[in-house]
C-alpha cells in the first residue's frame, strides 16, 4: 500500500524506488504516435548519439507490405498496425517481458533483508534504493552501445552480456550472499545490467521506426508497453505466494533465468557487425576518437539543459521526486504489527499492477487534454488527502468502520495506485515535449536520469526520517508521525510548479510545435 508520490516511481525491477517502468514511459510514446514520428522517437530513445540517429534503420523485418511495396505479404499481427511477424520483433517483445517480469523479486528482496538479516525498517529503505542508483547514468550505457562494438556488435553484444551478468548477480543472491554487503552489491550489478538492456533495446526500437511509416513507431511501442507490462502483472500475481511457499532464495533462483531469455532474443536481433571503428586498434578508420565524441555530446548536452525551458522543469521533476516515503516502514508494520502474509502482499501488489494500467488509461482518454501544470497541482493535492488515509490503518480507525485491515489495504493500493499513476505520466510527456531538436535522444535518458536521482535521493531521505523517528521492526509509536511528515511533504514541490511550461499532452492540444511556454 503506497500513498500517490510514492508510486511516481514503479518500478521494473527490486527496489521501492526502483526506475521509470517501461510499460508507463511505452505507452506515453504509443499516445504520442497521434503526433507523428518524431515525438515517438524522441521518448523512445535513450542515448543514442547523432551518427546513430543518421544511421539507416534496417526495417525490412518489421515493416508491412504497404511500407515495401515489393515485399512478400505476411501475416499481419493484429491490433499492432503496420508490424509483421518476425524473430526480431518476438525478441524486442522477449526482452521488454523480462524488463517487466524481473519485479517478481521485488517482495523477495524486501523479506530477504527483512527476515535473512534482521536489518531496522530505515536500513532497509536505505539499501534498496541501492537498487535505483544504476539507471542514474542511463545516457552512459546510450554512449558506450553507440561508440563501442564489443565482438563487432553496439546492440546484440550488450544484449547478451548483460543477460549473462544479469543472470549471474541472480544466482549469487540464491546461492553465495551472505551479508547485506554483498546482497547490495549483487542487487546493484543485476540493476545495472537490466538499466543497460534497457537502454539499447530502446535503440533498437528507435532504429526500426526510423525507417517506417508514421503507424510504426506507435504499434513498435504499443508492443513494448503490452510486452513489458504482461510481464509486470505476472510477477505481481507470482510474487507473494512464491515466497510464501519457497522462499526468497527460491524466488531470486527463478529470477535468475529471465535474464538469459534475454541474452538468447539478442541473437534473433537484426544487425549488421561493424566494420571500422576508432576503438579498434587495428582499424585504419581515422574517426573521432570515444573521447572527442563524448566530450562533443557532453557539451550539446550542457548547451540543451543549461536553458531555462529545460533547467527549470528538470529542477522541478527532480524535487517533484525526491521527497522523502515511508513505503519501507510501512511494509514492516504491516507484516510485522498487522501480520499480512507475502501472499496478501502478492495480492496487493497485482491490484496496484492493473490499478496502474488504469491509471495509464485514465490519463490517455481523458486527462490528456488538460494542461500538464493543472494536472500535477490537482494530483497533488488530491493525492496528499488520501495518502493520509494510511492514517487510518495506522490507528485501527478502519475496524471501527467494520473494515477489515485486509480489505483497507487493497482498496487503499488501489486508489492511490491510480492517482499515482496519473501525477507521474505527466512527467514523462512534459520530458518529451521539452526537447530540443538534435541531442533529443540524449537529453531524454539524461532527464529519465534525473528524475530516477530524484526517486533515490527521496528513499534515502525517507531512510533518514524513519530513523529519526524511531521507527523499528518492533516499535512502531512514531509511524504515524513519518508517515504524516511525507505525505505532507509532497505538496513542498507546488510552489515551484510555475517553472514547469504549461503545456498540454500534444503539439496538437497547445497549438505549438516545440514544445515551449506560451508564458
């Protein structure tokens, strides 16, 4: 059960405040489509430098007889127009599966630090936003798959690495980790390899669409987004009861094969191995060096952030997110003092997994067309007056009511789920919309990057408070205080909400094209 700000990050992954989950950022790209290619590429993309944007998508695996005229007619997938059944588009959908169905360690890590090593609630906050720090440097991994082939590859070779290693830090945590230590660093590792698929799995999609009609790029990401959130609502409905049943290393030695899937979908991927490249020692191609090239991004980046239409916003979405939870806390007072068993706690997190969803489709159908300013102030406050209502489970209120405390909880998750949906899809269109023209690949990971240091700094923060508050896995007197402190907190960002351009969802709905105030 989570209070709205506390769901602005759901998260792929292990983490209370593990990254941007692809399913919400694919779908703000699907709904995007309806204002042609370019807003599509722009959220898609995820560090892909300018010679990878000039490069020529190879699109004859994925594009439909009306795309090629002379191409042999296939059978059409159906409701994802214009694509065509091929084993790399079954990869790009393996791998954004397993981008969502890798959360069926989320619960297990949690009861691991919990139970395996006894760590205090304020411990465990701290620790698991350990998972997040990885996709901070989400532009690094964009730079590295563009500039640097490994066997000859810049996508098919990380895809696999980072399978394998995945896989790897999965094992470990079934098998060898045996101290908070080590478990933190075996978290971080698979986050970094799940953060750097992520990445060029993005690339590629980006590629293929690059080439196509302008159905393309929305039906590639309506698959992402359908892909990666199959996978996100069957580790929610798996999560709990294997737990229950197997236990934590148990879930973490399942978890383990999903990266491999991944490393497999790589081989399916259509590309060609480069030639010549300025990190080949034997290469007589006299391009700019890694270094020239990186400090060449590095410096359009700075020239794009270091503008007020684009600093203010991310000054706005970093704090909008790092204000502090009390997710952690509350997790233990609800196993702890309530006595919710992973398999309830599976449950509620399979409500808060479709609640999600409809969140999405709140947001799309009929909160799109007002302006993004509005729909965060109103999120906002709404989302602060039923946050409080964990007060009430706090107090036992809600027995007095003839509610159950099982019953509060998943009619909670669900409410706040939603309402966290929607605070949270406007950050991703106003990054979109902000971006300028020419470094909109890097600037868009750069902002996601943002945003996920701002979800760190926030768990952290929460880490600090419960500690400060005395908040234990016994002593749960000062819950009621955290919790009202960070609920309330989330209204601390409001007063800078006039930095953020007041656009709506589209170039369409505000009559503007570059995505800029009309203050």
């Amino acid at each position: 059960m989570q209070r709205a700000r506390s769901t602005k990050i759901l998260p792929r992954g292990t983490s209370p405040s593990s990254p941007v989950r692809r399913e919400l950022q694919s779908v703000v790209v699907a709904s995007a489509h309806n204002d042609g290619p370019q807003t599509a590429n722009r959220m898609s993309s995820a560090g892909l430098d300018a010679e990878s944007q000039a490069r020529e998508a190879d699109t004859s695996s994925l594009l439909g007889p009306d795309a090629q005229p002379g191409l042999r007619k296939k059978r059409r997938i159906r409701p994802f127009e214009g694509l065509e059944w091929s084993w790399e588009l079954f990869a790009i959908g393996a791998v954004y599966f397993v981008q969502g169905i890798l959360g069926l360690s989320r619960l297990a890590l949690t009861y691991f630090y919990k139970d395996e090593f006894h760590l205090q609630p304020a411990t465990v906050a701290l620790v698991m936003s350990f998972g997040a720090a990885p996709w901070v440097i989400k532009p690094l991994y964009g730079f590295l798959s563009d500039t640097v082939p490994i066997w000859g590859y810049r996508r098919r070779s990380y895809l696999i690495l980072g399978g394998v290693v995945g896989a790897a830090s999965w094992l470990a945590m079934a098998t060898v980790v045996n101290s908070p230590t080590t478990a933190v660093a075996a978290v971080i590792l698979g986050s970094a390899t799940t953060a750097c698929s992520d990445v060029v799995v993005d690339s590629i999609v980006v590629e293929r669409s690059r080439g196509g009609p302008q159905e393309l790029a929305g039906s590639l990401q309506s698959l992402c987004w359908a892909s990666a959130a199959t996978g996100g609502v069957a580790s929610a409905y798996f999560s709990g009861s294997l737990v229950e049943s197997y236990g934590a290393r148990t879930v973490f030695a399942l978890t383990a094969i999903f990266p491999l899937l991944v490393s497999g979908a790589a081989f399916a991927v259509a590309e060609q191995p480069v030639s010549g490249s300025s990190v080949s020692p034997r290469s007589g191609n006299v391009g700019p060096s890694i270094k020239e090239r990186f400090m060449e991004q590095l410096k359009a980046l700075w020239a794009a952030v270091s503008q007020r239409s684009i600093l203010y916003p991310a000054v706005f979405v970093f704090l909008w997110q790092a204000t502090p939870t009390s997710e952690t806390a509350m997790f233990f007072f609800q196993t702890n003092k309530l006595g919710f068993t992973p398999e309830f706690l599976g449950r509620v997190r399979l409500v808060a997994a479709l609640a999600s969803l409809g969140g999405v489709a709140c947001y799309n159908y009929v909160l799109k067309p007002i302006p993004i300013r509005k729909v965060l102030l109103w999120t906002a406050l709404l989302g602060t007056a039923l946050g409080l209502t964990q007060l009430i489970l706090i107090t036992g209120a809600n027995e007095k009511l003839g509610l159950s405390n099982e019953l509060f909880a998943l009619g909670d998750s669900l409410v706040l789920t939603v309402l966290g949906q929607v605070s949270f899809m406007p950050l991703l269109v106003l990054a979109a919309r902000i971006c300028p023209e020419g470094v909109e690949a890097t600037l868009f990971a750069t902002l996601m990057s943002i945003l996920n240091g701002g979800a760190f700094v926030g768990s952290a923060a929460g880490s600090l408070l419960t500690s400060w508050f005395g908040v234990t896995a016994e002593n749960f007197d000062n819950l009621a205080i955290l919790v009202l402190l960070c609920t309330l907190s989330s209204l601390a960002p409001l007063p800078l909400l006039r930095l953020v351009p007041d656009l709506k969802n589209s170039a369409e709905d505000d009559g503007s094209d570059d995505g800029k105030s009309d203050d």
